[in-house]
C-alpha cells in the first residue's frame, strides 16, 4: 500500500460511487468509459473491464503520475495514458470520460458542438470534436488533448466525451452539463439550424454572471 493510505483508499471509494453515480445517469454504460481522481502524486482510476454501475472499491487501481501501479490488483483503464496526459498539462483534479448517447452521436457528426446556450460558457463554450484515433492509443491522447486547449471538455470522433474538472464533483457536473447541451442541439437540430450564441452575445453572459453572482445561492437584500 502506498504512502497515505487512507487517501487513496478515500479516492478509491470516491471514484466507485461517481462511476455508479454517473451509470445510474446513463452517461456510463456498461464497462464503457472510465474515471478518475488526483491524490496528490497519485491518480485513482477505474479498472479496465469493470462494469461501472456496479464498480467498487476494489475495481479501482491507484497509479502514479507516471503511470506505474501503486495499489490495485486490476490493471488500469485503456484509457490511463490520456487521463495522466490530462493531470500533467492542465492540473485537473478529476476527469470523467463517457460513452453517453447524446455526446456520441453529436461525435459522429459534428467537427464542433457550438455554443448554442450560455452554460456551455461552463464548459468553455464550443466544444471541438477529437479525430478518431483507436482508443487507448497515443494518437488519441494527444489529439483530444489538443481539443481541451482551453476548455473543461471535448468531444471524441465516432467515440464519446470526456471532460475534467478541479474536484471529482465538478467533473461530473461537467459530464452531466455536456450530455445535456448536446441533447439539446441533437433535438434543436431536428427543427432547423440552431442558432448559435456569438462572441458579443457570449461575452455578454459572461459579464452579466459576474455582476450577479449567477450560480451561486445569496442572501436577499435588506428588506
């Protein structure tokens, strides 16, 4: 057992309850996707192969930052390779990636999700789609990590999504935020062509949630 036990094993325990959690929303599905969180120099990752609304303790492997394995009895998620590459370029302390219907069919057609509604602005806006590259390759962690080039999530060609926050809970708010907007698209696009926000419009929003503390609960002013 690594140094700081009881944190990984937190870790552990925190990522096996995000993975039902998130199965539980439809975004994981079956052993499809994977999660993980940073504890200081390790990562807690889901195993490769565990089904995910069932996964526990156990099916989480701790890993260090370079990816040798310091608890666990089950190899890694596939997908470690762009997990890690994540931590190291963008300090996320979470990330979350999907297989979830909505995200994966806006992948299969779109070289961009654009910013149809303002809280896209949480995830950075647009959303650009990563060439397809076969999972757990080299190729595929670099070109997705070049689509999170200042943003909280991206989208994988013909694959899924995947999205990182500074806390595990606020990856999965991400997740949960990106299945929404591209639902939303997929049925506005059934319509016509959605109209997208643009820069102006975008910057507005931006301005006017500073000025009122949007998303955060405040007291009533003085009656």
């Amino acid at each position: 057992m690594a140094a700081g036990s009881s944190v990984l094993d937190d870790a552990r325990r925190a990522v096996a309850r995000a993975s039902n959690g998130l199965a539980a929303e439809g975004l994981l599905i079956g052993t499809a996707g994977n999660v993980s969180v940073r504890a200081g120099e390790h990562v807690a990752v889901t195993a490769t192969g565990v089904v995910l609304g069932t996964a526990g303790p156990s099916d989480v492997t701790v890993v260090d930052l370079d990816g040798a394995v310091v608890d666990g009895d089950l190899a890694p998620t596939s997908e470690l390779e762009l997990h890690l590459g994540i931590y190291r370029r963008y300090g996320a302390g979470a990330v979350v990636h999907t297989h979830s219907p909505q995200a994966t069919a806006v992948s299969l057609v779109l070289d961009e999700l654009p910013c149809v509604h303002y809280q896209q602005l949480a995830l950075g806006g647009s959303i650009r789609v990563a060439p397809f590259a076969v999972f757990g390759s080299a190729e595929l962690a670099a070109s997705t990590l070049a689509a999170l080039e200042g943003k909280s999530a991206a989208l994988l060609a013909n694959h899924g999504a995947i999205v990182h926050g500074p806390t595990l809970e606020a990856a999965m708010d991400h997740a949960l935020l990106l299945e929404w907007a591209c639902g939303l698209y997929v049925r506005a696009a059934t319509l016509g062509v959605p109209r997208v926000l643009d820069d102006g419009q975008q910057e507005a929003v931006v301005t006017a949630a500073v000025q009122r503390g949007y998303g955060r609960p405040r007291p009533l002013e003085d009656r």
